[in-house]
C-alpha cells in the first residue's frame, strides 16, 4: 500500500455487505432519472411524430405578405423548406361539391405535399401542371377512381371544373368527419379560380406561407430573427403550437405553464435523488464513526478522511451508475414495445431498442452530482471524529444528551425509540425529507392524471365513432332512425341532439347569443362527472332550465335567468348548474345551454333532432360502417369520427403509459427508500442496540424500540410529505387544469391514501429484516459490529 487512498479498496471488501444498501439506493436514484428522461423523451419523440403525421412537419405560418417575399424567406440558410397554402371553401360555405359531397380545394406548392406533411401521397404524384390534382383515398375507395381518370368539381353558378387525376393523398380526419373531400391543385390552378388572379398578395387567395425551419430547436430565436429582418407583426405569424411546444419552443402562454410545471417536477426529481443518496450516505458513515477515527490514529488528516469518504462513494458510482442507466434503459425498452403493441398505426416507427441518448446522460450526470454533493455532509462528519472518542469507544453522531427521554406518556423502550430519532438534527432533516419528498413528488405528479383526462377530449364518454347530421344543422332528422339505429347489432348506442343555434338572449340587462342544445338521460348521467356546480336533477326534472358550459369569458352564471326570443316568443330558463366542459364547439361570444329534450321541444316546438351520434361495438367492420351509411342516406352528412378518435386514443396511450408507469416507479421507489432508510437507520446503531441488550433489554423491547424511532420517521415526513404535496399539488392544479378548464380543486384523497398506505407498509417491511439479523448474532458481537 503506497497511498492512504489505497485502503478504500480493502475498506469496500470489509464492508461489502453494509454498502450494498448505500449501492442500492444509488442504483435506485439513477435508474429513476434514467428512466423519467428517457420515458419523456421517447413520449415526446412519439408525440413530434404523431404530430407531424396529423397536424403536418412546419413550425410556422406566415400571413399578409407578397409572392416576393415568400420567394425570399423560402431561400433563407436556417428555413428547411417553405410553401404557399391555401385553402377554398374550408366550411362549405362556397358551394363546391363533387360527387354530391362539399370538396376542400387546397393550393399549394409542390414542397407542401413532399416536405411539410409526412407520408401525404399514398399512390401517383404530386400534379404537375394546372389541369392536374389529387384527391382524398376515400373518393377513391367510394368511387373506384384510379390515376389518369378525370373528375369533375361542381362550382357555384354552375360552374364545370374538369381534372385529371395525378394522384391520391391521406384522408384527414376533417374530410372523414364532415363527409366531405379532399382535392388538392398547383398553386396556380388555385389562384384561378378567385376573380382577382393576378394579384401577388397570398391573403387575396385564402393563402399563407408555411416555414420548417432548418434547425427546429433554434425555432424561438429563428422567429425572432424573422420578425426583426421583415418587420413581421406578432399577428403575422402564426405558430404550430403543439410541435413547438413539444420542441419547447412555444410561446404559447399555455405552453408556458406547461414547461413550468416540467421543470417543478423536474426539480422535485433531483432532490428526491440527492435526498435519498444523502440519507443512505449518512447513516452509513454514522454506522463506521469509529473506523474513521482509528484512521486518524495512525495519522490521517481530516482533509485525507474527507477524500476516502468521497473516493468511496465515487467507487460506488463505478458499478451503480452503469446498473442504474441498464435498469432504466430496460424499463424503456419495455415501454416502446407496448406502444407498438397497442397502436402500431401510430407507433410502428418506434424503436423498440432505440437509446434515449439525454437519458443517458441525466443519469450520468445526476448520479454523480448527486453522490458528490449527498456525501459532503457525512465527509464533514466523518473527519470530525477526534482519535480519542474512537478509541474509547465513544465515537458517535449524535449530540450531547441534554434531556433525557420523556416515560411519562410511553413506555421506556418506546421513549428511547421517539429520544434516537431526534437526537441528531440532520439525520432526522434526511430521514424525513426522504419520505416527505416521495409523498410530494407522487402527489405532484398526479396532477397530469387530471391534466390527461382534460385535454385528450376524445376520450370522454360522450365521444362518437360515427355520426348523422343534418345537412343544413336543423331538427330535420326523425326519431324513426334513431331507433333503427338502436336495433343494429354493430351499434352500441346512439342518442340524439337537437339544437337551435345563435338564439338572441337577454342576461342580466345585456343582448348575447346562445346555443340551445337538448340531453337525454345518457348524456345528463355523462354530465354528472363534469358538474362545477349546481344540479342536474333539476335539469331533467322542472321544464324551462338549462346548465351551461364553463368558459373564462362567461359572465352568466348558476341562478341567473336567461331570456330569450325563438320564433317570436318570449321564453324564460333558469340555470340551475354549470358544468367544466361539454361535446360542443361554440363560436366566439356564443354562450351553449343545455337542457331536456322536453324542455327544448316546449320552447322551440321542434321535435326531431339534429345530429344521432353512434358508438360502435370494439367488433364492428367497415362493412357494418357502409351499412350504417346507407341507413342514414344521401341526404345527411355522415361523419367517421374513427380516424380522429384512434388518433387521440394514440396519444392517450403514451400518456397513460408515461404518466402511470411513473407514478408506479415513484411508489416502487418510495418502498424500496423507506426500507433502506430505516434499514441504514437501524444498523448504524447496532453497537447501541447491542448494549442496551447487554443491560437486559429483551428482543421485544428492542423490536419496540425499533418500530417507534421508524414510526416517528413516518409520523413527521407524512406530515410534512402531506402538507406541501398538496400545496404543490394545488399550485400544480390551477396551472395546468383550472386555469384552462375552470375544473375546481379538490383534495385528492385517493392518491393521498395510495401513498400513504405505501410508506406505512414500507416501514412494517423495513423494520423486519434488521431486527432478524439482531437475533440471529450474539450480543458481543452486536456491540463490536463495525
């Protein structure tokens, strides 16, 4: 041996059992970091990738400018690629149809197709002069079109517009929906179709231009640097929200609070890891205080104590890191193939052994900044243990007693328990921050459950597969389909709505609008999840009342009454509830009101409905959506939700998977911390266990003992945990649920008793395996124990 440093090696072989639990725990820390970072990276790469399969591959929108200018953004070095887009007859409302149907006319440059949208063309190409287009699958599935065949759109006045197919693009989940079609032209054939064709301004054409910009996580800066060089209002520019967001790139105040609440976690994360690490850490030198000042006996420096500390806990790093990344790594491997499993239409490009390179490096760089810092404090500790208490024997953590344990309320054992928890400060800091951050990181991150089931709206049980429709949005459909429809086997429900749209009302002394919308029972028992406030019993049972839907902006609330005109009469409702949101999409200062179907048959004097959503059994095929089709007629618009709802159920899965599989990880963490805690806790005072044996403690007082210093661990860090877990929690809540739902918050009791109910079994586990160990050595032995 050249170097005191040199003893570590034989330190680690000597103790080789006591460490493997300062291991663990080190282990434990980075495998969580690993694989939250590389869970949320790999959920976040999912997500860019569904998201330009669905929303499309650009970063901006760029509005009011000139063909000239668009020219020169396009060859810009940090744009990727650049398009013109613009879109006819988006709604409807222009009167082109073919085939019966309302056809979306989009024009475009030829870099739209081929660089902004992923995988657009499904057969043929993109059309190469003015007479040629593309149109959607679905025109080619229901009509037999093949490439080269000519189709005819119907304008308005009669207008003829004759094309040859060039090609056939992706459904969207719009044209799907709204029965409609899909048909894209060059650029040019688009512009001549508006009367003012030789203008050079994109807005004369319903036009903008389109930006992917060539390094996507510069996009904030490159935004920035657009509107500098071209003096670009902020409403010039319009940004893809949810790509840039999932970049981190949004300026998206929503967005904001989002990465906000990311980096809250994220914190909570580190501190959870430093905590745990410290605290093994701790009692592990606490349980060597005497080794450490027999090394200063034959001559060590404080300073050479505080390096072997930390060259210890550095060894350690050498296997528990690279074990912990493994884990992680395992852990997302996993992940990825229950994604392709459960969705590989959306996830059948993920890799399944693909490595999440910033996971790997979290895990690195966590795990030793957190093994460094946690083992200041025990290096600081160790070093001052003087040579002269470890040779005596007295070498110890703890403070000076200047109180002795209180008996007068609990038995000796059981007070000497309460007495060792409290005697050193930091310990105890440690050991409750420990279980204190575990609670509040699982009731931090139970949050998203609810941010979750707010934003993927798919997912509520209202949500259709199909629907009918009536063509002009009136009470013309009869109940006689509706329960045809009831009777078809591939249907597993369907009810109806009836609406009346843009009624003026009068609301506290002020002209609004309203749409009026009828419920069945169904859909009121849907409703009772989502009540703010007020009742909906109300609602079914006394005629003229209605709920309405929460939004920031209403100023009508739960007691007001509503007046409003509908075919020239005057007609009171009363709102008696609100509710947090509703299956509707309404337009800007247009309130919504719900009531019974006998409630808006007595104020409107209509009787049929509107719209007949169905929802279909997992078993129904394609032939029994064509059937259901055929029922509804040519008359109505038949909309197939399926292709939005798989969509959203998609991101669902990822969400569910990230966000439980992590909560599962915290609690997993949770028991195995407490366990080494408390296990770590218990051997660092082996030698005072043994002595208290030696003066005729019985194993069972000793097993008391044991059990109320880990109670009073448990008693302290749960109040602690419970307190801030749900101020965070709260906080959490408005930022990223009540702020844009209005959903109230409440104390989450389930998650609180989950946690809970994990540590206290975590502590009845932790204590068992020490006080086994106790029994089976002897008591000499339980006293020289180093």
């Amino acid at each position: 041996m050249k170097h005191y440093l040199d003893l570590v090696p034989i330190s680690e072989k000597v103790h080789r059992k006591q460490n493997r639990m300062s291991i663990f725990c080190i282990v434990l820390a980075v495998s969580l970091v690993t694989t939250i970072f590389g869970m949320a990276d790999m959920f976040i790469r999912s997500q860019i990738l569904q998201t330009q399969l669905d929303d499309g591959n650009f970063h901006i929108a760029i509005l009011d400018i000139t063909d000239e200018d668009a020219a020169l953004i396009a060859k810009r070095t940090d744009i990727k690629a650049a398009a013109r887009y613009g879109v006819l007859n988006y709604r409807g409302e222009k009167g082109y149809t073919i085939f019966g149907k309302d056809s979306i006319i989009v024009g475009c440059d030829k870099a739209w197709v081929t660089e902004l949208l992923v995988d657009n063309i499904t057969e043929g190409n993109f059309p190469q002069i003015d007479t040629q287009a593309m149109i959607t699958e679905s025109a080619k599935d229901r009509f037999g079109l093949q490439l080269g065949d000519s189709i005819t759109i119907d304008g308005p006045d009669g207008k003829k517009l004759q094309y040859t197919l060039s090609g056939f693009c992706r459904n969207a989940s719009k044209t799907m929906s709204e029965d409609s079609y899909g048909i894209i032209l060059t650029t040019d054939a688009f512009r001549a179709l508006y009367p003012n064709k030789n203008s050079n301004r994109l807005t004369d054409y319903n036009s903008m231009l389109f930006v992917r910009f060539e390094n996507a996580w510069n996009a904030r800066q490159e935004i920035n640097d657009l509107k500098t060089d071209y003096g670009f209002s902020e409403e010039q520019i319009v940004e893809n929200s949810k790509l840039l967001g999932l970049l981190g790139q949004s300026g998206s105040s929503f967005m904001l609070q989002i990465y906000a609440t990311a980096g809250v976690l994220f914190v909570l994360v580190m501190v959870a890891g430093i905590m745990m690490i410290a605290s093994s850490l701790n009692s592990n030198v606490a349980w060597r205080t005497r080794f450490f000042g027999l090394m200063r006996c034959i001559g060590a420096t404080p300073k050479q104590v505080m390096r072997i500390v930390r060259k210890e806990a550095l060894r350690w790093c050498w296997f528990a890191i690279p074990a912990g990344i493994a884990i992680g790594v395992v852990v997302i491997w996993t992940l990825c193939a229950v994604l392709r499993t459960v969705s590989p239409e959306y996830f059948g490009e993920m890799a399944i052994f693909g490595l999440s390179i910033p996971s790997i490096f979290a895990g690195i760089i966590v795990g030793l900044f957190t093994v460094l810092l946690a083992a200041r404090s025990p290096a600081k500790k160790a070093a001052k243990v003087s040579p002269l208490e470890a040779v005596s024997g007295n070498a110890s953590d703890y403070q000076p007693v200047k109180k002795a344990a209180n008996t007068k309320l609990f038995k000796v054992e059981t007070a000497l328990g309460i007495h060792h928890a409290k005697a050193s400060k930091k310990n105890l800091i440690l050991m409750v921050g420990s279980f204190a951050l575990s609670i509040i990181l699982f009731l931090s991150f139970s949050v998203t459950v609810e941010f979750m089931n707010h934003a993927l709206t798919p997912l509520r049980p209202w949500k259709a597969d199909l629907s009918i429709i009536s063509p002009d949005y009136s009470c013309s459909i009869g109940s006689e389909l509706l329960e045809k429809l009831k009777e078809n086997p591939a249907v597993k429900s369907v009810y109806g709505r009836m609406f009346a749209y843009d009624v003026p009302v009068t609301v506290n002394g002020s002209q609004e609008k309203m749409d009026l919308i009828s419920y069945e029972q169904h859909q009121f028992d849907w409703a009772k999840d989502y009540l703010l406030e007020g009742s909906i019993d109300d609602v079914i049972k006394n005629p003229n009342t209605a709920l309405i839907v929460f939004e920031p902006e209403n100023t009508l609330r739960v007691g007001d009454t509503v007046t409003m005109t509908i075919s020239n009469r005057l007609q009171e409702i009363h709102i008696v509830g609100m509710l947090s949101t509703s299956p509707f999409k309404n337009g800007n200062d247009v309130g919504i009101m719900i009531s019974s179907e006998a409630t808006f048959r007595q104020i409107t004097g209509e009787s049929d409905y509107t719209i007949l959503d169905i929802q279909l059994k997992k078993k129904a095929t394609d032939e029994d959506v064509s059937a259901i089709k055929q029922m509804a007629g040519v008359s109505n618009t038949f909309s197939d939700e399926r292709m939005s709802k798989n969509s959203v159920m998609a991101t669902y899965y990822c969400f569910w998977l990230f966000i439980y599989g992590f909560l599962v990880m915290i609690a997993l963490i949770t028991v195995l911390n407490v366990i080494n805690s408390i296990a770590m806790s218990v051997y660092a005072r082996t030698n005072q266990y043994g002595a208290f044996r030696a003066i005729g403690l019985s194993m069972r007082q000793l097993n008391k003992m044991v059990i109320s210093e880990a109670c009073t661990y448990t008693i302290i860090g749960s109040f602690v945990g419970t307190v801030l877990g749900l101020f965070c929690n709260k906080t959490l809540f408005y930022m990223i649920v009540s702020s844009k739902w209005g959903t109230s918050w409440t104390i989450p009791w389930t998650e609180l008793g989950i946690i809970l109910l994990v540590v206290v079994l975590s502590v009845a586990l932790a204590v068992q395996k020490p006080m086994k160990k106790f029994k089976e050595i002897s008591i000499v032995d339980t006293i020289n124990m180093q």
